[in-house]
C-alpha cells in the first residue's frame, strides 16, 4: 500500500499543467519557446497558392503598380501638395503585406522564434511608412523635371535652390527614401522570408515536388523581385538571402531532407531573380550615364532611372 506521502505528491504532479503526462501547458511552453517537436520535421504543409497568390497580385499592383498609376491618373485628381494615388497605394501594401507575412509564418510547418518575428514586423512596417513619404515626394518632383538618373546635386530643378541648404534637405530626404527605408523595409521582409523557408523541409523525396499551381506563379514572382532588387538596390540583401538558403538546402540534404512544395516555390523564384538581374546588368553594362549614376564594383541601374534616361526622354521628344 503507498504511504499518504506518495499519494499526496502523485496528485501534486498531475495538478501541475507542465507534467511528464505532456499536457497543453506542456505544448504551449514549447511553443512559447520556440522548440522543434519531432513531428515538425515529419510534417509536410501543402502549397500555399491562396497566400502566395495575394502575396503576387499585391506586389504587383501595390507596389510595382505605385508609380505607374501616379503616371496615369490626372493630375487634377491629385494636386501635387496632397498624396497621389501611389500613395495610397503604399499605405494598403503597408497594411496587407505585414498581413500576409504573418499568416504565412502562422502556415510554417516549423514553431519560429515569435519576439524576432514581432521585431521584424514592427521594423518593416516603420520602415516602409519612412519610405512612403520620401518615395512620394521624389515621384511627385518628376512633375518637376526631376531625373531620377542624376544624383541629387546634379538635378537641374535641385542645383540652382537658393539658398544652398536647402539642397542638402533634399539629401536628407533621398537618404531616408533609399537609405534607411529600404534598410528598415526589406531587411526584415527577408529575413522573415528565410526564416519560414527553414521550416521547409520534408524527409519525403515523394512530397519534394512543384504543383501546376506553383509553377504557374514562379515566374511572376521571380519578377517581380527583380525589381524589388534593382528598384530598391539592395543586391547584397537579396544575394546574401539567397546564399543563405543555398547553404541551407545543402546541409538539410546531407540530413537526407528536402524541400517542400512552398520552399521549391521561393527558391526557384529567387533563382530566376538572379537570372533576371544578371540579364539587366549585361544588357546596360555599357551605358555611360547609368554608370556614372551607379559607380563601384557593384552596378545595378535602377529601372526608374532608365525609364528617365531613355524612355520618358524619347517620350517628350
């Protein structure tokens, strides 16, 4: 017969939520923290085509789309001292996309770190709103004569402000539209990027496929981040992402594990990516005026900056 001690602690323990018995208290610590249960590593999901289809449609018109339809609407609709169409714009794709990172990370087969995700989100949506103001005020200068392939000093409209100072509140404000927004933005938007694509993984070589659907949007995808890259020079972000996830899917291997259908997805799409923006600098390695605009080992012409050069230019001739 147990003694009254025995007893009295054998009830204590299946009081505790956290006990061996593994009960919900027990899961919500480990989810709390971040660890990794076994079957997480079992568990494939399917491919997200609902999400990675608003994450296209979105881009594509809310960001892509910005300057364009600031071009095309009238410009009696949106004066030039209140926010344009684009504008708006920026502020949905401010609001949906930090929307559309967490439900994705919520899909992640794998448990993520939440406080870095928080941070992440936090950051991106402060540094995306910097770059909406700074963005929307050197797009409305192109109404102005501003030519986004001179620097800031060189600009005609900028270069004869009286007085001088006032050039250098320009450069701050181009600072805070390419420097600190496009840090703030996309540092954290990959970095959540690389962090699902690490729960990717699959020990089933059968489940490491592509659907019809997936392919369908690889090349839009791949596309669009092309110009997210050279729009937003951050070549050095992108390409280190994109070793990064290299380096990864080599290790999971020798673990005999493979990517899902969703981390094929984002790979091949940054593979395409790199293809694309390799194409864009061999096509514009010999221009003059692109290569003064961007000097150094690194040269990646933005496609604003051509379309001022080359294309607007012909446009007005």
């Amino acid at each position: 017969m147990p003694s009254g001690a025995t007893m009295e602690a054998a009830a204590r323990r299946r009081q505790l939520p956290g006990a061996a018995g593994g009960g919900p208290g027990a899961a919500f610590m480990q989810a709390r923290h971040g660890s990794v249960k076994a079957e997480e590593t079992d568990h494939t999901a399917p491919f997200h085509f609902d999400l990675w289809l608003y994450f296209t449609l979105q881009n594509w018109v809310l960001d892509f789309g910005r300057p364009i339809a600031m071009l095309a609407f009238p410009l009696q609709w949106f004066p030039l001292n209140k926010p344009s169409v684009g504008d708006y714009f920026h502020m949905a794709y401010n609001v949906i996309t930090p929307f559309l990172l967490l439900k994705l990370i919520e899909r992640s087969p794998r448990t993520l770190p939440r406080s870095i995700i928080y941070v992440s989100i936090i950051t991106f949506i402060m540094g995306a709103s910097i770059h909406l103001v700074g963005d929307s005020v050197n797009h409305r200068l192109l109404f102005s004569g501003y030519q986004h392939h001179l620097s800031v000093r060189e600009n005609p409209i900028i270069k004869n402000l009286k007085p001088e100072t006032l050039i250098d509140s320009f450069e701050l404000l181009y600072y805070y539209d390419e420097y600190l927004g496009h840090s703030m933005w996309y540092i954290p938007f990959f970095l959540i990027l690389f962090m699902y694509f690490s729960g990717c993984f699959t020990s089933s070589k059968a489940e490491s496929h592509m659907p019809v659907a997936a392919l369908l949007l690889v090349v839009p995808s791949g596309l669009y981040y092309w110009y997210l890259v050279t729009e937003g020079q951050i070549f050095i972000l992108f390409i280190f992402t994109f070793f990064a996830m290299l380096a990864l899917v080599v290790h999971q291997k020798r673990r005999r594990l493979f990517l899902d259908s969703n981390g094929l997805f984002l790979f091949y799409s940054f593979a395409l990516t790199l293809s694309l923006v390799a194409l864009w600098v061999a096509w514009l390695w010999n221009d003059p005026v692109l290569r003064k605009k961007y000097p150094g080992v690194i040269y990646i012409p933005e496609p604003w900056a051509f379309y001022t050069l080359h294309v607007s230019s012909t446009i007005l001739r």
